[in-house]
C-alpha cells in the first residue's frame, strides 16, 4: 500500500528512513525525516481497523479518484504548529476500514505542510492501491511475515479440545474460542466454560524466555519449541508462546534490542488445554 517515493515527493526535502509494521501485524509505518536532521519528521502509517458507523459519520466526506473517503483531525496546536494527527478512513463492507495516519513533524521547518493535506496528496498518488487493496493471502509484505497473512480463527481443533462452543474475533490477529455456554436455567445462557485466547504478533525472542516476574518451561509441543508459563492462577491461565518462521524486523538500528520476530501467544485456563489448542494453531501455521 505504500509508495515512499511518492511520499518523499509530496514532503518535499525529506527522506525515507523506515517502514515496519506494528506489533500486532494491523498497520505498517512509513517515516520520513528531513536529511540535516535525526528525529522523525511525518509519519504515515497504513492499517486496517474495526470502525463503526458513527466514526465515519463524524468524518468530512472526501471523494479522491471516485473512493469514497471519511477524514477526521482533532483539533491540537501549540503557538507555532499543529500536533494533532490527520486520519483518513476508507470503509470496506465488513465492518472494517482502511485508514491512513499523517502524525505531523516533532519540529517542522517553516510553511510545512498541514497533515491532512500531505494525507490528501498521498490518497491521489496512491488511489489505484486503495482501490483495489491487496488481501491478506497474498503475501505482500518483502519478506513475507507468515502470521500477517494467517488467520487465528482457522485453529479449529481448538473447538474440538473444547467440546464445541463459538468463535470470534477480537482483532484481526486475535481471537477468542469459547466452549459452550453452562445453561443454568436451562435456556443455555450462562459464562462460558473455558476461553482460549490466541494471538500473532511481533516481538522480542526475549519474550520466549520469560522474565524477573516469570518463569518459563521450555517444551516442545507437535515437534515445535515451545515456552509454557503457568500462573496458577483462575484469571490468568496458562500460556503457551512459540515462534513461527526465520524472519526478523529490525525496529531501530541504533537498539541495542535484538530485532522482532513472529510469535503466537495461546492461553487458556490450564497447560494441558494451552498446550492442545497451540497444537491445533501449529498445525495451521507451520
């Protein structure tokens, strides 16, 4: 979705320095700064949220190469530069929507651009991207990131370990498998039985190690290594993480932090059904 030197053309005098995408795979970030200097100057971030109707409403209707966009900037200027971000919202029919953030610069040089304009001139430079905007199965990230274009729902034999029940999404890479409701009334409502959560996202192979407040079992579950942690606790559960794939973002080059990898992170209220619903996501993600 997003083209650097169409935006270092529109920002004029500045350089691409990064493009990553987030913790939890839903944006991706583009951030440009002016070559005589070293902080961040815009940034542009790209992503896909859950946005009802009434936030779209609340938007200025911007029509940009025959899209139907909605833009919305709150109101935020110190006495020389505004500081609030612009963001422009492109509704799919899903309940979802794909949006652009312009968060303007730290310290920006004189006649900068106002975001939502630089956001306006990046919209026409990109539209046939947004008009026809890739999906997650096609892998468009260089490298490929496995578990951006995976589906935490698709872990069926989570259902079977729980003797049926329900699905939902709590997020694009999350989601939420729930046993059958306990009937107290005999109507069938009621708490679920059991929950088990599962989640992709990236972050440090520090995270497979555990910490102070922690500690970590190392195992392997269906021949994938794995880190188990049991709080004994009623509300925490246990959890179960692995890492999924050879591929590593580097966050900051300046870091002295190990770069990010994909990890899926499972927790239900015991280890023997964490570890049978992260086997029955492995078998999805390998």
């Amino acid at each position: 979705m997003h083209n650097p030197p169409a935006a270092t053309t529109i920002v004029k005098g500045e350089v691409a320095d990064s493009l990553l995408p987030s913790d939890d795979f839903n944006d991706c970030t583009l951030n440009l700064h002016r070559a005589d200097k070293l902080v961040p100057d815009y940034t542009m971030a790209i992503g896909v949220d859950a946005v009802d109707q009434d936030t779209i409403q609340q938007g200025q209707p911007l029509q940009i190469a025959g899209l139907n966009f909605y833009s919305r900037q709150q109101t935020g200027t110190n006495d020389e530069h505004e500081t609030s971000p612009c963001v422009v919202y492109l509704p799919q029919s899903d309940g979802y929507a794909l949006y652009l953030q312009v968060e303007p610069p730290i310290d920006p040089v004189d006649g900068a651009m106002h975001v939502c304009d630089v956001a306006v001139a990046y919209l026409k430079a990109t539209a046939e991207r947004w008009r026809t905007p890739p999906t997650r199965a096609e892998h468009r990230t260089d490298p490929a990131l496995d578990l951006a274009a995976a589906d935490p729902c698709a872990a069926t034999g989570i259902l079977t370990a729980l003797g049926g029940g329900r699905v939902a999404h709590a997020d694009l890479h999350q989601c939420l498998y729930a046993s059958p409701r306990q009937s107290t009334d005999g109507t069938g409502a009621g708490a679920p039985l059991k929950m088990v959560d599962v989640r992709y996202e990236l972050d440090s192979p520090d995270t497979l190690t555990g910490d102070d407040d922690a500690t970590y079992k190392q195992a392997a579950i269906a021949g994938m290594p794995v880190a188990q942690h049991d709080s004994h606790s009623a509300t925490q559960g246990c959890l179960t993480l692995f890492r999924i794939g050879s591929v590593s973002v580097t966050i900051d080059e300046n870091s002295s932090e190990p770069p990010w990898v994909q990890i899926v992170e499972v927790t239900a209220p015991t280890c023997a059904l964490s570890s049978q619903a992260a086997a029955a996501v492995i078998s999805t993600v390998r």
